[in-house]
C-alpha cells in the first residue's frame, strides 16, 4: 500500500533543547507526513510531599521530661541561615504582634510581612512602638558591611530586623515569616546574613504561549519568601507603534506596571526580553517586509529578521522604547539565540554579500550579526542600560566585528556557538548561570534538583564547563521555564507544582551557596516545613462543585447551547454541561453528547495551541490535552472562563472589530460568536445555576456484528429543587444496533442527589459510526437532560503489521535520534519512534509516499496510522496529516507504478 499526504504550513517556536531536531522541517509519523515542529512526548509525574515540621529527636539520646530543655528548635529556612549564634531565652510571638519600621522607606515592607503573617497570627497588624514579643526594622545606612541586600537579624525580647537599604530589610523580614509560618517561639540569638551571588532567580518565556497575569504574581510571591531578585521575562508587550504586531500572547502596559510594581516592592527586578535577530515570528508574522527571504525561492522566513535592512533596527529599536514606558529595569535582553535554527546561512546568501560589502571580502555572516548586537549595544547604553544575550548567539567564525565586552553573557550551553564560559569570562564578560541543567521544558525534561545538590552544584558550574578564574564576574543564576510543543501536556498551575524544588535548589546556591543538609531528602523536607509563600496558598481553583450546570452570560442571561456541529451558541434555555474539576486545578466542561468545550484549530496554532483572537470555542471528542481545559476564577457576579492553554477568556464575542491575525493583517469577528479574546478585549461574566445532568460512558467505543457494549449512566440533581418521578430512556439508535432495556425507572431524585443506571448495546447488525441517544424525562413526559454517544461498528478487531518497506519517496538517514528518520520507524510497532522525510541537506517537498510490504496477501477493510507523539520538542504537528489517498495493489511495489484509483 501507499499514501500520499500534505498537511499544514508549520508553527515556528523556540526549541531549548539541544537534542531536538530542528524546528520547521517536513516529517511523517507512520504512514504519511505533515509540516510543523519537532516534539518528544514525556510522561510527567508530581509527587506531593506531606508538610512535616523540623526533624523530631532521637528518643534514644532523648533527655527525660523533667530536665528536658525549654528552649525551641531553631525552625528550618530556605536559602539557609548558617552563620546563626544562639543566646539564652526563647522569645514568643504576640498574639496581636505588630511590625514596627523605624524609617517610612520601610513602611511598604511592613504591611506586606503584616498581611503574610497574618496567616499564623490572625491579628498581626503595622505599629507605632515595637514592644515584647513585636517585629521592629531598621534601617541603619551606616552599617555598608551588609550590602544593598544583606541584614542583621536579632532575636530577644523582640525579632529585631537592621538594614542599610529597604531591599535588604525586606530580605530579613523573609526569614522572620519562614520562621514565625512555623512556629510562634523561637530561640534567641542573632545572625548576619549576606548573599553570595548579586543575581539569583527565574527566566520566564511567556513569550509564544500566554502565562496568566495571576500565575506571574503568584511566581513573585514564591520567589520574594526565598529571597530571589531576579525575573527575566521574554514577553510581549502590546505596544501603539505597531499595532499589527499585537497578535496574542501578548500583556497590556496596565498588566506589565501591575507585576513591576509587585516585583519592586520585594526586591525583584524585573528585566524584560524581546529576542532578535531570531525567534521573532510572534512580531514579523505581519511584517513581511521585515522577514528574511530566500532569493531562490522567494520564501520569506517570519522567525528571522532581515538586520541587513535599516529598517530592521529602527524596529527593534522602538520597540525597545516603548517597553521602557512600563518596565524600570535598567537591564535589557535582547536574546540573539538560534538565528539560523532550522534553516541555514546558505539559504540566505544576501547576508554574506551584506558582510563583503561593509566590512570587507573576509567577512562572514556572523560578522553581520556581531555589529547588529552592537549597534543595539549602543542604543541601550544611550539610555543608561546594560545588554544581555544568550551565550550562541556568539559565533566565533566573525573574522572582523568582535561582540563588545560590556555585554552581559548568560550561558545555557554551547550549542552551535563553542564559546565555553570560562572563555567569555576571560575575554571580559560578565556572565550569569542559566545552566541548561537548571532548565524546565513544558511536557517535557525538567531539573534534576537531587541530583544538583548531591554534587555540591554551583553558579560556578556550568553545562559546559567549570569557571575557574574570573569567578567574581560571574553574577549569579537562574532557573529558567520555557513552552515549547509541550503545552497541550502541561498547562501553568502544573509547571508552578515542577518548579517547587528547582526554585528552592536555586535560592539555597546563590544566597547561601553552602549544603548544610545531610543529603537531598532532608533539603526535601526542609521545603516541606517552610512550605509556599503564605499568600500562594490562597488560590481557590475549584470554586465550582463538580455538577451539571446552565453558563448563563450575566449581561443578559441568554445561557450557552451545544451545537449539532460542534459550535456553540446562546438561547434563553440554554443547554446542561457537567464540570469535572481536574487533578492539575482546571475544569472539564462536557456537553450531553459527551464532546468536551474546546477551542477550533483553524486558526493561528503557535506550538499547537490555538492562540488567534477570536477563535470559537467548539465541542469536539475530548482528549487528553490542555485545551480542553479550563480555568475558573471567581469574579463579582459569576465566574470568568480562561482556557488552561493559550490563557484568553471565554467570551461572547462585541467589538472585535480590526484584530491583528498572523500573516493576514486585520480581521473583524462577528458579534454574538462565542469565541476566545484577551481580558482587555472581552470581559464576559458567567452565571451558573445547577441543573438536572445526564452523563453516560461506554465500554468501547466499537465493536463487531454479534458483539456488545456495556453503558454506565449517572443522572445528578445539581439543580436546588427535587425532580420527581424520573426515567432514563435510549432515545434512538444506530441501525442494526438494539438495547435492553429500553427503559429504566429512576424514581425520585433530591437536590444534591443522583442516580445510576447499566445497559448493555447489542451490534446486531451495524456498520460503520452513528449516534446513540440516551433521555431522562420526569412524571409529567418532560425530557429534562439528555446525552449521546458516538458508535461504530467495524469490519475488524486486529491488525496487521507491515512486514518491510518496500519503497518510500523521503527519508532522513541521519541527524534524528536513532532509530527515528528511516522509513523503517515507520513500521516497527514502537509508537514513540518515527519516520521523517528529508529536512538536511535539502528539504523535500510534498507529497511523500510510502509503500509498505504486508508480506502476503491480506484483506484488509482500514489502515490506522499514529501520528508522532506531541510533549517535550517542538515536533508533533509533523506527523499530523492534512490530506491525505490510500492504494492496494497485489502487483505494484514501488511509488510510480499505476496504482489505480485509491481505495
């Protein structure tokens, strides 16, 4: 047999992992190919720690009860306090303790850290006169041995916290709340503490996928209680220079001032990060002009930015500008990293003819980039700033421009670029550790954090290589999170869960930079007894019971409708939809039919998530998949609805008129629709009111002439008011399918009550898919809920494996993960590996065909194929196909024989 297949244009993305295939190259998965990224599926397993408390003591060395000593435990904190000195006595804690700051520069930390201890001390408020058993802070400039950030941390009658600068009050103030968080009475003593790194925090792409505004200020919270000061965000901003640039994901100036103004207050910078020359589809994909493009073909390339153009740099240059309206950093990052990934110097030879131009015969390519690096060098000192980039953008074969030394260099790992860290610290740089070790994928690899702190790591460790010399221009290091393809696998709140441990791995490097545990599982638990921020704890992300419910839109009360076409609408009756609260924090919302609330892939995909504005919502088979997941948050008169993935709101669409879509320019979305937009363009408000609910699951989905299908059926009350005189009904069915019974008497149901009921389907005669409708209807005939399932009926139960390829019209040899890239993957019956069509040294063009060899004559009534699985890489739309004809021959062996017409 042969196939022939084309699917859609591929999504371009960032891809952090230096083993993955390159983004936006031709692939097949099984039996045919589809355009889009390369992606590796991991399996992602969250372990919940039960808080403990501090190490109990061994009873054998135990003192007896009447000589044991009063004094309390010194509690464990995170990064560590080593350098404690004890002291006679135990203070306690008032019960209506207060924070006294002794300067009004102290006044803002004073009622933050009132507000988090408040949480164990119900009654803990801001003072005037600290008194016994208070918190008082002091600033005292004088004492310049601790730093902008370090503090003297005194425990007697009253904790006493001294500063010389409101950052490193506010730091003292982290340790007191980790303490007092555990218990109210503490030892006495006192402790100078200094941090060993200037830099200590996250990166953070929200920069293709959306992160919630709300994530970010939970994320600020958890890093200001381990005291970490560092946030990179490579991050959109929605900007008035170039409105067509503001496709989603992307935050509004009022969203960046709220989370920079939280980030000052506890110490946090906040340094923003638009990435150039490369990863910059999300700002040229209606830019053509501005998109590298391929002579010989004409191709433009919406993930490269021409810097050969002038116009180029006054782009990213006003860019720059108007994210300075919002963001105070005096630090910019502007990436470089990955220019040529996926694609090559060789399809753009008008660089090269570029570098000869201006800076003579023996330049190359990266010369080019190495003078736009400090052109942007330039502008950013002009305005009293510092550069970053990541270490591969620096190439070492530029024979003319070298990158200027004052550029901050944060190295992940060599990548295409072989510079090591010491060698960019010997050439002058400051460099920061964001070690691809410290590095978390979504759906994907993560941070070995036991493995790190058994190895004693350091910021002076890197992925590729130890500094040795230098080490006081290293500034620091963070962990960092990226999306890739792995978003439909892991949506924020299981990513906020993954970071728990890294995080705190972090903190204890660059603050303390000591282990001062006897191995990783009593680091471990001394996270479980400091815990999270108390603040982070106050998410409520199940306000909903789980239940059938009617979602009302609260402007006029016309109630969501299940379409017979997977689209949704509003009518005054509106239609029931069961809320099913999920492990990771989120909703399912499944209609009567069993499909699940969805968003259409029509639109923009960006690492296969739909993100255009105005996407609809839909209803479609529900999967495994973020998509399918909702977020509720409850909001004055109802509830708002954000999808799990791409983070817009659920809304009914008004005014969505000249929106910004990829690679099209402006559209309008009709009124009425019910569809997805960003908070500042859509502000639906959702009621919901409980109902009558019917949900029904099957045994199998399928089965053959003389085969059956078990049905379990749930009907629930959810509504306030009694339903009486119940039965549930198989409404219809496909032909040559019959159930018994036909009929189940339910009886009465209370509020808050339900039912079950079993049935069984019998295939008598059917083929092929159709509908079974279940109904309850109560004493007076009235049907009050109602559910369907899809059936098919199939010719067979096995299948048959391919025994050999016998001829194939692409294949990748090398340069994939063994076995994968052969056809031969194709056919081995191992679903984690795959087939992928030619992408190096030149990229084949569809259609590709493949003929399998099924080793003797069969009669074969389907063909299934499993499209290459979707997590961790960037690569999963590949083997999704788009189109796609299906041959059988008992003569016909290679692709250009006559195979007739398709089956």
């Amino acid at each position: 047999m042969a196939a022939t297949a084309a699917a859609s244009d591929p999504a371009s993305s960032r891809s952090r992992s230096a083993g993955d295939p390159p983004a936006g190259r031709a692939s097949a998965a099984r039996v045919a190919v589809g355009r889009g990224l390369a992606a590796l599926l991991s399996a992602l397993a969250l372990l919940l720690a039960a808080a403990v408390g501090p190490a109990a003591a061994d009873p054998a060395n135990a003192l007896p009860a009447e000589t044991a000593p009063s004094d309390p435990a010194l509690p464990a904190v995170i990064p560590s306090i080593d350098g404690w000195e004890s002291a006679d006595g135990t203070f306690s804690a008032a019960p209506d303790l207060r924070i006294v700051a002794s300067d009004s520069a102290l006044d803002r930390t004073a009622e933050i850290t009132a507000e988090e201890l408040a949480t164990a001390i119900p009654e803990a408020s801001v003072g005037e006169e600290a008194r016994s058993g208070d918190l008082e802070l002091v600033l005292d400039g004088s004492r310049e041995e601790l730093g902008d950030e370090g503090y003297v941390l005194h425990v007697g009658e009253r904790i006493t916290v001294t500063a010389a600068t409101a950052t490193g009050a506010f730091y003292g103030t982290r340790t007191v709340l980790q303490m007092l968080t555990q218990q109210l009475e503490l030892p006495r003593g006192e402790l100078v503490d200094v941090p060993d790194y200037a830099e200590r925090g996250v990166t953070v792409c929200a920069c293709v996928i959306n992160i919630s505004p709300e994530w970010i200020d939970r994320l600020l919270e958890e890093m200001s209680y381990l005291k970490l000061n560092s946030i990179v965000m490579e991050m959109k901003l929605k900007v008035d220079g170039y409105p067509q640039t503001n496709t989603w994901s992307y935050y509004t100036k009022e969203d960046v001032a709220e989370f920079v103004a939280k980030a000052e207050e506890r110490g946090i910078e906040v340094i923003p990060e638009i990435n150039s020359p490369g990863h910059m589809e999300i700002w040229l994909e209606n830019l053509p002009e501005l998109q590298l493009t391929n002579p010989a073909t004409g191709e433009k390339d919406e993930v490269r930015m021409d810097i050969t153009k002038e116009e180029s740099f006054e782009f990213y240059t006003a860019l720059m500008d108007e994210y300075d309206e919002v963001f105070t950093s005096d630090q910019w990052h502007m990436g470089v990293d990955e220019y040529m990934l996926g694609s090559g110097y060789s399809n753009f030879p008008q660089m090269l003819e570029f570098a000869h131009e201006k800076f003579g015969e023996e330049a190359t390519e990266n010369d080019v980039v190495a003078w736009y690096v400090n052109r942007v060098n330039a502008h950013v000192k002009e305005r009293g700033k510092t550069l970053r980039i990541w270490n591969d953008g620096v190439i070492t074969d530029n024979a003319v421009i070298d990158f200027d030394t004052d550029i901050v260099v944060e190295h992940w790992n060599n990548a295409a670029s072989e510079v090591s860290p010491q060698t960019f610290v010997d050439w002058g740089h400051e460099v920061v550790n964001v070690s691809n070790s410290l590095y978390m994928v979504r759906g994907g690899y993560g941070v070995d954090s036991r493995g790190l702190y058994e190895r004693g790591w350091t910021p002076t460790t890197f992925y590729n290589g130890e500094v040795t010399r230098g080490t006081e221009q290293i500034l620091g290091a963070r962990m960092s999170i990226w999306p890739d393809g792995g978003t439909p696998a892991e949506a924020e709140n299981t990513t906020e869960e993954r970071m728990f441990e890294p995080l705190r791995l972090v903190a204890q490097a660059t603050w303390a930079g000591t282990t001062p545990w006897e191995g990783y599982d009593a680091f471990r638990s001394a996270m479980d007894a400091t815990g999270r921020s108390p603040l982070v704890e106050n998410a409520e992300r199940h306000p909903l019971e789980d239940g059938t419910y009617l979602l009302a839109d609260s402007a006029d009360g016309a109630a969501l409708t299940a379409g017979t076409d997977g689209d949704l609408g509003l009518s005054v009756a509106g239609d029931p939809f069961t809320f099913s609260a999920t492990d990771d924090g989120y909703y399912t919302i499944r209609a009567a039919d069993g499909r699940c609330l969805d968003l259409s892939r029509e639109g923009t995909l960006r690492l296969n998530v739909p993100v255009q504005i105005g996407a609809d919502a839909v209803l479609a088979a529900c999967e495994d998949t973020t998509v399918q997941k909702w977020q509720l948050r409850e909001v004055a008169s109802g509830v708002s609805v954000s999808n799990a993935a791409s983070q817009q709101h659920l809304v009914v669409s008004a005014g969505l008129t000249d929106v910004p879509v990829a690679g099209e320019g402006f559209d309008s979305v009709p009124d009425g629709r019910i569809v997805q937009a960003p908070h500042d363009l859509g502000d639906t408000v959702w009621t919901v009111e409980g109902t009558v609910g019917l949900t029904v699951s099957l045994s199998a989905a399928s089965a053959q002439p003389g085969d059956q299908v078990e049905v379990d059926a749930r009907v629930s009350n959810d509504s306030p008011d009694p339903a009486t005189g119940l039965r549930l009904r198989v409404a219809s069915l496909p032909e040559g399918w019959t159930a018994l019974p036909q009929e189940t008497e339910l009886g009465d149901l209370p509020a808050g009550e339900g039912a079950e009921a079993a049935l069984t389907l019998f295939d008598v005669a059917g083929s092929g898919a159709g509908t079974v409708a279940f109904e309850v209807v109560d004493a007076a005939g009235t049907v009050i809920a109602s559910a369907t399932q899809t059936l098919r009926g199939v010719c067979a139960t096995g299948t048959v494996q391919p025994s050999a390829i016998a001829d194939v019209s692409s294949e990748q040899a090398t340069g994939e993960p063994a076995p994968n890239g052969p056809a031969a993957a194709a056919i081995d019956g191992d679903p984690g590996t795959y087939w992928h069509s030619q992408w190096s040294p030149s990229e084949e063009q569809h259609p590709h065909s493949i003929v399998v060899d099924l080793g003797e004559t069969q009669e074969v009534c389907g063909l299934v194929y499993t499209p290459r699985s979707g997590g961790g890489g960037t690569g999963a739309a590949n083997g999704l196909i788009g189109e796609y004809e299906v041959y059988g021959s008992n003569e016909q062996s290679t692709i250009d024989a006559d195979w007739g017409e398709p089956l």
